[in-house]
C-alpha cells in the first residue's frame, strides 16, 4: 500500500476517493473518522493509500486532475442542499452528505 493523498477536508477526500474508485483504483482510507482525538481540536488528516502499489503512478495523476477541478471550480459559488442544508462544492452534482440530487435552490432572486 502507497499513501496517495492526504487532507483535513472531508469534501477533497471523498470526491478524490470517488475518482479513484471511478478509474478501477481500490483505495483504503486511514483516519477517515479520526473527530474523536484524544487531543481537543487536532485533527489528524484523512489518507488515502492505493491498495496495488502498481496503481499509484496512476492514482496520483487521478489525485493531481481531481484537486484541478476542485480549484477551477472553488471560483463558482458552493450550493447548499435543500434537504440536509449541507453546504456543496459546485463541482458536486449530489450532495456528498446525504446523496441526494443537486435542486438549484440558490435565492440568488428571491424577488422573481
Ligand atoms: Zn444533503
């Protein structure tokens, strides 16, 4: 196993994981539930480790491409999800907290 990746976001790491899953790469992540640290207000960063060593050229150009939409998207305004009131990444067509379809809910013009 290689780590691949690492963050101390949730959103980065569960589209990054997705990627990976979507291209044939099996990944394990490490410190994904790690909120309950024995030290208040540290939060060690989730990992992301290919399980095929021989994935991680590919994984890492997955990781690279992933992380470049993310940053062209972050200029776009995030979406809320109108069931949880989760806050999205514009690059999310789902909300990454419940799994439910993007609604354009934005109350950009409350007024029309
Ligand atoms: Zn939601």
């Amino acid at each position: 196993m290689r780590k691949v990746f690492s963050s101390n976001e949730p959103i980065e790491t569960v589209l990054v994981r997705d990627a990976l899953l979507h291209g044939g790469i099996d990944v394990t992540i490490q410190n994904e539930y790690s909120g309950r640290s024995a030290i208040p207000g540290f939060r060690p960063p989730a990992e992301i480790w290919v399980d095929r060593d021989d994935d991680y050229e590919r994984a890492r150009r997955l990781v690279v491409a992933t992380l470049a939409i993310l940053d062209s998207a972050a200029e776009s305004p995030s979406w809320v999800c109108s069931y949880c009131r989760q806050s999205n990444p514009p690059a999310f067509e789902i909300c990454w907290n419940c799994g439910r379809d993007r609604v354009d809910s934005s109350a950009r013009d409350p007024n029309r």
